[in-house]
C-alpha cells in the first residue's frame, strides 16, 4: 500500500475528504517526528511503538577488500509491535481462534 491508496482508504473510513485526510497524515508525521528529534518515544495503542536508539560506533570490515572502517555512531528509528500484531504476523495475518 502506498501513500496515495493509504490517505483514499483513511479518506472512505473515516469520512473525511481527501485533502482533509493528507493534512492529518502529514500533522501526525510532522508530530512524530519532532517527537524522535527530542528523543521521545511515540506508542500507538493496540499497534506498538516507534523509538529511537543510538547505535554505537563499530569497526566495519569490507568483504572485498579486507579494509577495516570504523562507522559513527549514529541514531536509528526502531518499531517494536505489541504482541498481539507479532502474533498475527506470525500466522500470516490470520485470526487465531
């Protein structure tokens, strides 16, 4: 799916028009991501959270070449799904009984 088929699909549920529905999208991302620039965590009920996590700086080695490198740390943006979601990805995305 992608944005466009996303914001129809939201548009249809909840009612809303299409333009109405963008500027939704794009408020909650906007939020969140100044969320992960403060370095808070967003959760979303019944789905999981998204977060942010600091990687530390690693010696890289290339296969090709045998060089060693040494990568900056860096900030990455992790999502952890309740479990409920896992479990349903897990069986495919059928319901279990």
């Amino acid at each position: 799916m992608n944005n466009k088929d996303f914001i129809s699909e939201l548009s249809q549920r909840l009612g809303y028009t299409h333009d109405d529905a963008q500027k939704m999208v794009r408020s909650m991302i906007d939020i969140m991501c100044e969320r992960f620039q403060e370095g808070d965590s967003v959760t979303f009920p019944n789905f999981g959270t998204f977060e942010v996590k600091k990687r530390l700086e690693r010696i890289m080695v290339n296969p090709s070449t045998g060089q060693r490198m040494l990568v900056p740390p860096k900030l990455v943006l992790n999502f952890k799904p309740v479990a409920s979601v896992k479990e349903k990805l897990k069986s495919g995305g059928q319901e279990n009984g």
